[in-house]
C-alpha cells in the first residue's frame, strides 16, 4: 500500500505563478489535512476536509485554495505565489486518529 | 486547543533510555496525549497515545500522571536511528481531527 502520495516531491516557482499540489490516499480515510512546515518549526494547518464534500480552514488558509475531488484526492492550490510561500507542504489523511502523513512537497518560491 | 511545552532539544547516546516531558497548559476530559516522530524530509509518524497511567507498545512507553497535565515519552535503548524531532500533541475527539503542532524537541543520539 501506498499510504499517502503527494506529487511534485519538488518545486520551484516565480513569484505570482499558480501551481496545485496533488494528495491521494488509498486507505479509505473520510478526513484528509494540508499542513505547511518551515524551517525549524511545527506543522502548521491550512485547511482540512472532515470528509468528502467538505473542507474548512486551519491556522494558516491565507493564500490557498483546496479542492476534495473524490474521497481518495485532496488538492491545495496556490493562485499567485508567493516568496512566504516557500516551505515544505505536506498531506494527511485519518479516521479519527492517528493521521498518516505523506513525504511531502517542496515548493520554493523566487 | 490545548497547546504544549516540551524541550526543544535533548542528546544521548546509543543505548541509553530517553524520556522526553511535555506539559499542557489546558487538556480537557476527553483530550488524548499523543507523540509524533518526524525524520528529516518525512512526514511525522505516529508513535504512541494514551489517556492516563502507562501505555507502552513495540516502539515506546508513555507515562501519564494521575492529573494529566504532563506526559513523559520513554524511548528504550535508543539507536542512531532514533535521531529525530518528536512532538507531543493533546488531541481530543470535538477537534475535528485537527492537530496543533508545536516545536516539537530535536533528539540527537550519539554513538
């Protein structure tokens, strides 16, 4: 089983270019998570979605958009990036607890 | 969301037993304590959870007082590979499924 997969695993972009990364889970879980984590740092919650056809915002939604196409995909979209964006982007997914994370995406942002 | 103290670093060597405290300054009657561990360019990974007293699995032992304002990690014999950051979390079932990270405590394990 793959768990949870995230592409790109990398990325660069220029300030004010839009980008979507993809998150998939094959475990059946009905809640799915976008976290950011910068240099030293916790993780940080964008938003979520509690299940399929809904999704909410976290900590940190300034910026970003997600999308929960089905339940197995959950999508977190950057309009216009920016520098502050840079960071380490990763998916998880649950039934309640513990959620599984994805290795993440690193976007940076020029 | 009941947010966590814990410290932000701690060394050891190889072998040794590794116990790492986080406090709460405000966990619920529902509120689970919960360690992550996170391996550099990895997502966190889920280690242990429990309510109260002691909880040990494959992995590690948690320790909860009998006031639950604080839980100990207990890592057994540590290795190199338990290099890591491991962060404590208090999770209760009306967050929705949301986690609340804090800085978590760098462990680096000496040969």
């Amino acid at each position: 089983n793959a768990g949870v997969t995230q592409t790109p695993k990398f990325q660069v972009l220029k300030t004010g270019q839009s980008m979507t990364l993809q998150c998939a889970q094959d475990m059946n879980h009905n809640s799915m998570y976008w976290y950011r984590q910068d240099p030293g740092m916790g993780l940080r919650l964008i938003y979520y979605s509690a299940s399929e056809g809904t999704t909410d915002k976290g900590e940190v939604p300034n910026g970003y958009n997600v999308s929960r196409l089905n339940k197995r995909e959950f999508s977190l979209r950057l309009e216009s990036a920016a520098p502050s964006q840079t960071s380490v982007y990763f998916c998880a997914s649950s039934d309640n607890q513990p959620q599984h994370f994805g290795d993440g995406t690193r976007l940076s942002i020029l | 969301l009941a947010k966590t103290t814990q410290p932000i670093s701690m060394d050891s060597y190889e072998g040794q037993e590794v116990n790492i405290t986080c406090s709460h300054n405000n966990i619920a009657t529902n509120d689970y304590i919960t360690w992550y561990q996170q391996f550099p360019s990895q997502g966190p990974r889920f280690i242990i959870q429990g309510y109260k007293t002691k909880v040990t699995n494959e992995v590690a032992s948690l320790f909860i007082p009998a006031d639950r304002k604080s839980g100990t990690l207990s890592l057994p014999r540590v290795s190199l590979s338990d290099t890591a950051v491991y962060y404590c979390l208090v999770v209760g079932d009306n967050q929705g499924g949301k986690l609340i990270f804090g800085q978590g405590t760098e462990l680096s394990v000496k040969p």
